[in-house]
C-alpha cells in the first residue's frame, strides 16, 4: 500500500505540473489571440481607408466630360476641370466654374 499512496502522489505531482503548464499555455495563448484581434482591426481599418482613398479616385461614367476643342476631342473629369477654381482661379476654366457668373 506504501508503493501504491507513492505511485499516486507521483501522479498527482504530474497531473498537477501539466495543469499549470495547459493553464500557463491558455494565458499565453489567449493574450496572443488578444494581440492578433489588436492587430487585425489594425490593418482592417487601414483597408477601409485605403479602399476609401482608391474609391474616391475611381472616375464614375457620369464624371467623364468630352470637350471639343477646335475640331479636336479631349476627354477629362469634372473634378480637373473644377479644380481650376482653387488652382487657377484666374484661369478660363477657373473663372467658368468659379460661380461668379452665373445667371
């Protein structure tokens, strides 16, 4: 009975290391897991924004404008020929889109 309480105190000092080892390797991996949720909404929201920069460069058809300049065709963007109000206001397309002469 002496060699039976021995082989079983034996075990439980196993059993009782491999519980803190598995508890130790629970907390390790769930601080992990809490850094990889960090780092994935990290990057989520630098996609968002990334996709939002690329979205607000996409010319949509209806944006697309042909002009006709001295029997020559040229095909620009609203958004080039407005952005003459603020890069060249004294421009002719700075002062077309300025608002100042409307009727």
């Amino acid at each position: 009975t002496t060699e039976l309480l021995i082989a079983l105190e034996t075990e439980r000092e196993i059993l009782t290391r491999e519980r803190r080892d598995l508890e130790e390797d629970r907390t390790r991996l769930e601080l992990e897991a809490a850094e990889g949720r960090r780092t994935l909404e990290k990057d989520r929201a630098a996609l968002n924004a990334e996709i939002a920069g690329v979205e607000g460069m996409v010319v949509k058809p209806e944006d697309r404008v042909q002009l006709n300049i001295g029997g020559k065709r040229f095909e620009t963007t609203r958004r080039t020929l407005t952005a003459a109000r603020t890069v060249a206001p004294y421009s002719y397309f700075g002062a077309m889109f300025s608002g100042r002469y409307e009727g």
